[in-house]
C-alpha cells in the first residue's frame, strides 16, 4: 500500500491512524486480527480492524500533550466525532504491537 492519506484502524477500543504512504504490507490474520507492516524498517502492528483511508486528517502537536503521553506518536486528530492518535511509523505505540513482542526503551520523545 502507499499513497497519500492515512490508515484508520482499531485496537483496544482506540482509534489510531498511519500516514498510508508509511504502509508498506497489510494482511488479515486468521481470527480477524490484521497485521500492518509500517515504516522504513518496516515494524509490525496489529489492529483489530481496519476502518479504511481516508484522504486527509488535520493533525495536531502539542508539547502539552507530549507530556502526558507515554511514547512518541505524530499527533492527535479527530474523525468523525472520535479521536484518533495518529502513530510515528518508526515507533510504533505498545499497543499497537503484537502480544509478547519485547518492547524495550520508548527513545526519540521530545
């Protein structure tokens, strides 16, 4: 997958998205879970579902809300009425790993 966009998905009751252009694998999973692979060493994700891309997202950065969230991720958005935490593909949040995947240090938060 590449293009413009970004991948909306869902795990754990959250909402993440993926700019589509850092997609570089996605396949269903027997049980229905998908895995995702994302970035330019490509990391492995797993959603639960996937809602689709969607053409744009306004996408917000605050040094506030860095402060408070525990990994490094791209920004915040919003669609349609719901949040969506929008993930840096290189370092990709634990809950979007797969389960007993060694998660080690969260390095390159500002």
């Amino acid at each position: 997958m590449s293009g413009s966009g970004f991948l909306l998905m869902r795990r754990g009751g959250s909402l993440w998205g993926i700019a589509n252009s850092a997609v570089a694998g996605l396949e269903r999973q027997d049980g229905g879970a998908y895995r995702i692979a994302a970035g330019a060493e490509p990391a492995l994700l797993v959603a639960d579902e996937i809602l689709g891309v969607v053409p744009e997202l306004r996408v917000w950065q605050s040094p506030v809300t860095r402060r408070f969230w525990p990994e490094p991720f791209r920004g915040l958005s919003i669609h349609g009425r719901q949040p969506v935490v929008v993930v840096d593909p290189g370092h990709p949040p634990v809950a979007l790993r797969p389960q007993g995947e060694d998660v080690g240090e969260t390095e390159g938060r500002d």
